[in-house]
C-alpha cells in the first residue's frame, strides 16, 4: 500500500515540475504561481522523504 502511495506522490512531484517549466517558459511567467507550485513541490518532497 504504501509503494503504490509513494508512486502517486511521485507522479504528482513530476507533474508539478511540468507545471513549473511551463509556467516559466511563459512570456511574463506568474511568480507567485510559480513559488505556490515549489511549495507543494516541497511538500510533496518532504512527504516521500518520511515514508
């Protein structure tokens, strides 16, 4: 149970660097949305660490 929970916030950590990338590829990249993605980003990061 908990690899497949490790695998979700794995994909989720992943698909949040997309989100970033995307977001600073933009021609006026919103910051505040690119520092709230690095927030959960960490989170999630931090969450894979304990478990």
């Amino acid at each position: 149970m908990e690899t497949s929970h490790a695998s979700a916030l794995a994909a989720k950590h992943a698909g949040l660097d997309k989100k970033i990338e995307a977001e600073q590829q933009r021609p006026s990249p919103d910051q505040f949305r690119i520092s709230e993605l690095k927030r959960k980003k960490l989170q999630i990061k931090e969450r894979l660490a304990a478990s």
